[in-house]
C-alpha cells in the first residue's frame, strides 16, 4: 500500500499539469482510493503518519511552499486561510471510527456479537476515541444550547444526541473526532511564534475554493500562502535561515525587518505612495459596487408601526420574508463622491478640511454616509466623530462608516457590516467582499515582488 501511494504521488507529480490541478487530483483522486485498504487493514497510526508526511512533501512543492511550512497551512479547516485539502490522519481517524460504529451497531446479530476488534497501533485507539466523542456529545445534551455574547434566546440550535437515528450518531460521532483533531492543531499553532502568529489576528477567515485556486496565478498563491504563515524571503527569515548576515531593509535600512514591514509599515514605501497605490485599487473596488448600489432603484421605505403577532399553542405561525432595504432605500436620488484621481471636496453641508475616501449624500432626504479604508477603526471614528456631529446639527441624518482591508487580503468585520447597512446582503456581499480581498491581496503581492526597486513609480500598467 505504502508504495502504491508513493507511485501514484509520483505519477501525479510527473503528469506536467499545474501544481493546483495535482492537488485537486490527490484530494478527489488518489484520497478516496486510500482510504479504503487504510480502512480494511489493520494498519498502525504511525505507518499512516509517515505516508501523510511524503504526501505532503509534494503539496507543498506543487503550493510553492518552502519544506519548513507547517502542514496547519495546507490543512487546517480553523485557520486565516483554509484550502480545500484533507489530512490524511484525520480521514483515517474518521474512517476507522465509523468502522468501529458500523461493526456494533450492526443489524446482523452474528456481527455484533462476534466480538471484532479495530486494531489501530498502540498510539491511538478507534474504539476508545469513538466511546470519548460520544461521552462528549451526552455531555452536551445535559447542557442543551447555550448562548454567547448578544444572542438571544433559540438563536443556537444544536443537534442533540437523543432522539436521532443510528445514521446521525454515526455522523455526529464523526464530527466531533474531527472537532477533536481542529483542536489539537489548533493548540500547535499557538505555540508557533512565526507560523502561528495568525492566532492572534482579530480577522475573519478566508476560505479558498478549488475555483478560486484555478483563478490565480501561481505566484499569487504561492506569495499569499507564505504571506499569511510568514515564510516569505523576508530579511529577517533570510538572517534566521543563515543567508544573509543582516537583516535590513533594501529601502529604509531598517533593522530586524519583517515581512509586514515591507507589506505595510516602511516609511520609504510610504513615501514613495505604494501603500497609497494599493489602498486606491481597493477603493476603486469599492465604489464601483456603490455606484451600482446607488443607482440601483430601490422603494422608499415605509415607516409603519410594526406588531408583535403571538401563535396559539398549537398553531403554525405564518413566516413573512420583510424586503431588503439599505440605509440608501431612504432617498429618491444620491450623490457620491470618491477620494480617486482628483482631490475630494466635502459637499456643500458643512466647511471642513478632512477629506474621507467616499462620500455619499442626498439632498432630498437631507442624509450623507461616508467611509474611509484605512488601518486602525477607533482611530477613524475618532476622526471623523466632529464632522458627524457638525452634520447632525445642520439637520442631516448622517451614518459613518470606518472599514479596513488588511494587506495580506482580509477584510474586517466592519465591511461586512457597512455593505449589510446599505443594503448589499446575501451572495452578492460575498462576491463583493471578496472583490475587495483580492484588489489587495494582488497590490500586496506586486508590491512584494517590487520591494528592492528603490525608484518605484506607479506606471499606466499598475493602475
């Protein structure tokens, strides 16, 4: 078996397709081919583990990964950046558990009763993860639904462990060995100072599809991937592997530079307008949807008394879908503005000298909304906070909107909530938000392959 998967690996290898084809063919192709002697024989944890090993070996050549990225990168269904790939021990973990369950719950009372044992190597045991992952579930049951933060009252709704049918135990069993092995890499990642530093943001998780992998280049993946778990070519990581003596920057000469200094916090580069370069792609981005959005016709919204309408026991409430309507559904016709080419001039509401990257206004309904893409959400609120309060006081109905896109290509809560606020929801906020992940995520990505270019200008080519 070993040298079967070894030879398949390297037939994939040798096929001469792009490295995200061979990655698609091992997970559809070779995986569920693995899967079933892995699950038929009694083979050890450790022989799985030492063929997961060479198996990654070739991912990560065909990612475009150095040999020291962790295998968290390439599997981890928790982490910042999630790809469509399977850890080969936790499959067998799974598959192994669903044969013990299978062998016991039988409806054959000759294989119930005949006592088959699931060998699995004295590292770990099916039989006793699969007892652990169902005193687990009980457990949860006695506790029933519990609710977090804001939630209210039914908001969770969890599928409990009594009154299901054998088939979604089985499932449930399943779900949480998986939980189970999440929580264990999770609990390695932590401890990774440079790899693991992903822990520690505050960001919503990107999740990439097969599609999304055949859309970009491979230097796109392969500069995201390491971007995202720090094993770029950074100086510092060239002085850390021993290739150069000192790990300065080629533009500032700054000391001890990091792979974040050159995306997004070298005042050379500041200066020079590449931050300014990568912040207008985003923006541009961004006001093409709301251009769309403001033009969109939309009806006015009502304001009429709502009422609460209590069921009988016993009856069947009826479910009333209300109609989406934005912030902008209030106003007939809007006006925009946006920070791009020219400077911005704040409309005729009040005098100010700030100048917010859009500004969206109506002079019918006297309401103005604007929102800045910058880095830090309290400082621009902060910012911004007296030039709302000026327009409030002139009689305008005004929202501020501070939004942040990282540099690597995650966005914030906060534009998800902005485009929720305006009336963009469902697929469409997907397809937008993620417009705006890859405008940066590409700048960042040209920027990084630009960092030596002392005389850096943007040409016609970037814009």
């Amino acid at each position: 078996m070993q040298k079967q998967a070894t030879e398949w690996m390297r037939k994939i290898d040798k096929s001469g397709l792009p490295g995200m084809f061979k990655a698609w063919i091992f997970q559809h192709g070779l995986l569920p081919r693995l899967m079933w002697p892995l699950m038929l024989y009694e083979v050890p944890l450790t022989t799985v583990e030492g063929l997961e090993r060479s198996i990654s070996s070739y991912l990560r050549r065909w990612f475009g990964v150095p040999p020291s990225f962790s295998n968290i990168g390439l599997y981890s269904r928790t982490s910042a950046l999630q790809l469509p790939l399977s850890l080969v021990v936790e499959e067998f973990k799974v598959t192994k558990a669903r044969l013990v369950m299978t062998l016991r719950d039988s409806k054959d009372a000759k294989i119930r009763q005949a006592g088959i044992q699931t060998r699995t190597g004295r590292k770990w045991s099916a039989s006793q993860s699969v007892e652990q992952a169902e005193g687990v579930l009980k457990h949860r049951y006695i506790i029933g639904a519990t609710c977090s933060g804001r939630q209210g009252l039914g908001t969770t709704h969890l599928q409990m462990w009594e009154g299901t049918d054998d088939k979604k135990k089985r499932s449930m069993v399943q779900g949480e060995i998986r939980r189970e092995e999440e929580g264990a890499t999770k609990a390695r990642a932590v401890e990774m100072r440079s790899q693991g530093a992903w822990t520690r943001w505050k960001l919503l998780e990107r999740k990439l599809t097969w599609t999304d992998l055949w859309r970009y280049e491979p230097l796109r993946i392969q500069s995201l991937l390491r971007s995202v778990y720090d094993t770029l070519p950074s100086p510092a990581n060239l002085h850390q592997w021993g290739l150069v003596e000192e790990p300065k920057c080629q533009l500032c000469q700054e000391r001890g530079t990091k792979s974040h200094h050159i995306l997004s916090a070298c005042k050379t580069a500041l200066t020079q307008g590449r931050y300014r370069w990568r912040h207008d792609k985003v923006l541009r981005e961004m006001a093409e949807v709301l251009e769309v959005e403001r033009k969109r016709k939309s009806p006015p919204r009502k304001h009429k008394p709502s009422f609460i309408r209590f069921v009988k026991a016993g009856d069947k409430g009826t479910r009333t879908t209300p109609g989406i309507t934005g912030i902008l559904g209030g106003a007939e016709t809007c006006e925009m503005r946006v920070d791009l080419g020219e400077k911005l001039v704040f409309p005729d509401v009040v005098q100010t000298t700030l100048r917010p990257d859009v500004v969206i206004w109506s002079a019918e309904s006297r309401q103005i909304w604007e929102e800045r893409c910058d880095q830090a959400n309290e400082r621009k609120r902060a910012k911004y906070v007296d030039l709302m309060e000026q327009c409030m006081e002139r009689g305008w109905c005004t929202w501020l909107f501070p939004v942040e896109v990282g540099c690597r290509g995650f966005p914030a809560r906060s534009v998800w909530k902005m485009f929720q606020a305006l009336g963009v929801v469902g697929r469409t906020r997907k397809m937008v938000v993620r417009r705006l992940a890859e405008a940066a995520e590409r700048a960042s990505c040209w920027l990084w392959s630009r960092r030596e270019e002392k005389d850096w200008k943007p040409s016609i080519d970037r814009q």
